[in-house]
C-alpha cells in the first residue's frame, strides 16, 4: 500500500500544487501577480525533485492501484521529462502579458502536466481516456486564453474541435477493444491479443480508431490539420508546451500500445501502418515547412516532420525501436524548448514572429542568435547536438528492423530538413536588419532556462551514456 | 434478451450519423451536438458489451465517458462564446484568420 503511495508522488504532488496556486493567486497582491510563473516553475521542479528522490521504479515494472497504473522505468522518464517542460514553459511565459499575472493560466498547466504523467503511467482503458482527457481540456483551453486576440481564441477554438472529434474516435475503437476482449486492462487485453483468439480484421479496425486519438496528439499525418493553425494563433509559451511535452505524452502512449499491447508479432500490418505515417508525417511536414515565413508556423510544420521520425522508431518495433523514442523525446524537448525561447524573447521585444523579421538579429544580440543556432542545427541532426544522435538511434532500429526504405526516406528527409532551418539562420546571420543597433534586452530567467535547454542539447549529444540507460530501461519496462 | 449484434448496428449508425453531422454542418454548436452524438455511440456499446460479458467496467467507463463530456462541452461552450465576440460568427467557414 504504501509502495503503491509513493509510486503516485508525483501525480499527488501536482494536484497539491494546483491547490496552491489557487490560494496563491487569491492572496497575492495585484502588484505581486508577476511573481506567479516563477513560483509554478519552483514547484515543479521541486515535484521533479521528489519524483527523482521517492518515485523511482524497482527493477520489475509493476501494476499498481488496481490495474490502473503501471509503475516501470517509462513512466518514470515520461514524468521527468513532461516537469522539466512543463518548468522551462513556466520560465518562458514570464514577461507575456496577457498570460504572467493569471494564476488560472498556471493552476491549468499544472493540472495539464498531471493529465500527462498520468498518461504515461496508464494501464487501463478507462484511466488511459480520462487522462488523455486531463492533459488536453486544459490545453484547449491554454490555446484560447488570449480572449480578446482573435487568433489566440479561434486557435483554442480549432484545437477543441479537433481535440473533441478524434477523442470521440477515440473512445469508439475502446468501446469495439472492450468488445472484443472483454476487459479495460491493457495487459489484459495484451495477453487476449497475443493467445491469437480475436478475429486480426476487427482488432486492426478499433486500432485505426484508436490510433486517431493518438495520432492528434502526436500530430502526425493524416490527424495533423490542426498543428499549424493552433501553433500560430496559440499564446508563445502554450505552443512551445504542445509540440513538447504534449506531443511526448502522445507517443508514451503510443508506444506502450503499439509495442506492448499490441505486438507486431500478432498484427504484422501495424509495421505498415505505422511505417506509412511516418513517412508521410516526414515528407508532408517538411516539404510544407519550406513554403512558411511565419516562425511558429515553420516549427509547427518541423514538429509534424519530427513526430514521422520518432515514429520511425514505433516502427520498427522492436527495443533499440522504443529506446530510440524516448531518447529522441528527451532531445526533441529540450530542443524546441530552446528553439521556441528565442521566439518568446524576440516576439517579447520586436512584437512579430515573421521570419524577415529577424534580419539582423546576430549583430543585435549575438547569444540569443547562437542559441537559436545550435537549436535549429539539432533539430536538423547536426553533430555533436542532440539532434545527431537521436536521429542516428532511430535510423539505426528501422535498418536493425529490416526497414530500409524507411530510413532512406529519413535521410533525404533529415537533408530537406537542414535546407530550411538554414534559411531561417540566413535571415538570422546574413540579412541586415533595419533596428541593429538597438538593444535588445532578455531576462536573466529566460537566459538562464535557455542555458539549461542549450547544455543539455550539447550533453545529449557528447555525453550519451546515462540518457541512452535511462531509454533502455524504459523500453525494457513496457513489456 | 435482445442479442449484442443488435447494439454494435444501432451504435454504428450512431456513429456514422454524428461523423456526417460533423463533416457536413457548419455551425459550430451544431457540430459539437454530433461530436455528442459520436460519444454516445461508443456509451452504448459499452453498456452492451457489459452486460453481454456481465462485467461492469464497461458499465463505470460510460461514467467516465459522460462526466467528461460534460467539461468538454463546458469548455466548449465558453471558446464558442470566445469566439463569437471577437468575430461576431460561430460558422466555422468564417473562422479562418489562421491559414498559411
């Protein structure tokens, strides 16, 4: 019992801390609001703290609360990595005015976060729906918190409906799995799957369903419509959580389905499905990012490409396949994170995410062009980032899975890929800009979690040893 | 007692009737109603699936399932308001600022 306490830490201690926040935004001084997202950013680091202390798995990988939950090493990693995005977001959305003295905004991050290390550690159908439901009902409404932004509220208002659409999908395809095995427990339904009784057809179908729900959160092709436009029109800090950490919690799921409950050794054709995402998720996110000349848009378009790489992993199925995911999860955050503080700080000062707008940006602020820099280098794969080696890892389980083709097309892909993040750093490096000579002031607390994101970019890439245990072992406690 | 088969059909033709809503209609309460409606589809296979296994997860998972919609909806609602008074229209035709 106690055990079973202490393997839910984390989750209990986020509900607390939205408590708090609550109090906390009712007691403090209107004058003293602006201290709000650095007391969220305290307190889930400390929730991150505790989670690193108490939280850690044991060696097996055990059911707890009834089923409901799985405690194993992929959880684990899951919730570290959705707190320290959940923190850095916190750090950046200091200094947005519509967002920094509402405590509501940062009580909804919280309770998101919690959705999604919810979702990570899930072991039923019933507690995998509600916290699907969790982290995204807030984020909808994150997405439209700028009430009087018309962008900001029809991209809150497209996210629901989407959000909304594919959830009812969702939930259709659990309703035909609960049919056909008769239990909501995942393993449960992985050892019905695995004896060969179910009828393959059917089950391939409330799949397709049910790879709908996941595939939004994901924002993979087909289920990507929404990404662009929300990513636009979503407050800065809110688009820099989804395509993170909301888009990780995806594919913790996605994961744990695809490759523990529904092995590929019983359904073969998921391979193909999965494979065919990836590679249009691939060719479709990064030929359309070309054309963009929004930033936001751009990294909206990058983040469809980059779920068809980590889907490449999926793909393959296999353990280096699901290891290669969490690494590439791990570097993806703390790389976007990075890409999308620069955008916060430039848009906080300049007032524009327009790509030509950054002309000049290098002899304005040197730091701040560098670190937009090495985070669009390890987006597109450069060594010695990040970037290189989890595209490497991933690469390496599609060939180890037999999947050439698959990691052919990667490889072109990885090339058009560097083709527009370079123009971005053209514009950045080469173009002048009229405003060169102004100053342009960045907070000490968005240097600083800038700084953090960059190093761990660096450490990803050099120090490999821990991180790569850390995917592993997570990939070993699916099964 | 009426035979399982009977509820897959019925819940698939509530199903697909809510789908079309959703891709035929352009007034976004309208739509929300056949996202309800697609929801609920799903609530009576579980509850038939329930009692033809004679388990009652099925049968806890439709409360959950409702009680989630209900906060969907009140979401919902809320941006749909949002919505209206920054553009002074809910047909979804007409919210479209965000293209590139």
């Amino acid at each position: 019992m106690q055990a079973n306490t202490l393997a839910i830490l984390p989750e209990i201690s986020l509900a607390v801390l939205a408590a708090l926040l609550i109090l906390i935004d009712l007691r403090l001084k209107p004058e003293r609001k602006a201290l709000l997202p650095g007391i969220t950013a305290a307190g889930l680091l400390a929730v991150l703290a505790l989670t690193l202390a108490f939280a850690r798995p044991g060696a097996a990988p055990e059911s707890i609360w009834g089923g409901m939950l799985r405690h194993d090493t992929a959880a684990f990693v899951f919730r570290l990595i959705f707190l320290f995005g959940a923190a850095v977001t916190c750090l950046f959305t200091i200094g947005w005015k519509q967002v920094e003295r509402r405590g509501e905004f940062f009580v909804l991050l919280v309770l998101s976060t919690l959705g999604m290390t919810l979702m990570a550690a899930a072991g039923d159908l019933i507690m995998l729906f509600l916290a699907i439901e969790t982290a995204s009902i807030p984020l909808y409404v994150m997405a439209g918190f700028m009430t009087a932004d018309e962008k900001s509220t029809e991209s809150g208002f497209k996210y629901l409906l989407f959000g909304a659409l594919t959830s009812s999908v969702m939930v259709y395809g659990f309703s035909l799995l609960y049919g056909f095995a008769g239990t909501t427990d995942l393993y449960a339904l992985a050892a019905a799957v695995a004896s060969g009784d179910l009828p393959p057809l059917g089950l391939l179908g409330a799949l397709v369903l049910v790879l709908a729900g996941f595939g939004f959160k994901v924002a993979v092709v087909p289920f990507h419509f929404w990404a662009p436009d929300v990513y636009e029109g979503a407050p800065t800090p809110v688009t820099a959580f989804l395509s993170t950490a909301s888009k990780s919690a995806g594919f913790a799921v996605v994961v744990r389905f695809l490759l523990a409950v529904f092995p590929a050794a019983v359904l073969p054709q998921i391979i193909g499905v999965a494979a065919l995402m990836s590679v249009l998720s691939m060719t479709l996110g990064n030929s359309a990012a070309l054309a963009q000349r929004n930033i936001k848009r751009l990294l909206a378009y990058s983040s469809i490409a980059h779920a068809g790489y980590i889907l490449m992993g999926v793909a393959a199925a296999s353990l280096l396949g699901a290891a290669s995911v969490v690494y590439y999860l791990a570097v993806y955050l703390v790389t976007n994170l990075a890409a999308f503080g620069v955008v916060i700080i430039y848009f906080n000062v300049v007032g524009s995410d327009e790509i030509k707008d950054y002309a000049g940006l290098s002899r304005r602020h040197p730091g701040l062009a560098f670190a937009l820099l090495v985070a669009l280098l390890s987006l597109a794969g450069v060594p010695p980032l990040g970037g290189f080696f989890a595209k490497i890892l991933v690469f390496a389980a599609a060939v180890e899975a037999g999947l050439i083709w698959l990691a052919v097309a990667g490889v072109l892909n990885a090339i058009l890929g560097l083709y527009y993040y370079l123009m971005v750093l053209k514009v950045v490096y080469l173009d002048r800009g009229p405003d060169e000579d102004k100053p342009l002031p960045v907070r000490r607390a968005h240097m600083a979690a800038l700084v953090v994101c960059l190093l761990l970019v660096l450490a990803l890439g050099t120090v490999l040893g821990p991180m790569y245990d850390w995917s592993n072992l997570a990939a070993g406690g699916l099964f | 007692m009426v035979p399982v088969q009977y509820f897959v059909g019925l819940s698939a033709i509530l199903f697909t009737l809510g789908a079309l809503g959703v891709l035929t209609r352009r007034n976004a309460i309208i739509i929300f109603m056949s996202i309800e409606l697609m929801l609920n589809s799903a609530n009576l296979l579980f509850v038939a699936f329930a009692r033809a296994f004679e388990a009652l997860s099925g049968q806890i998972f439709v409360f959950f399932v409702m009680t989630v919609a209900a906060a969907e909806v009140a979401v919902g609602l809320a941006l749909i308001v949002a919505v209206f008074r920054t553009k002074d229209t809910i047909n979804i035709d007409e919210v479209s600022s965000l293209r590139g």
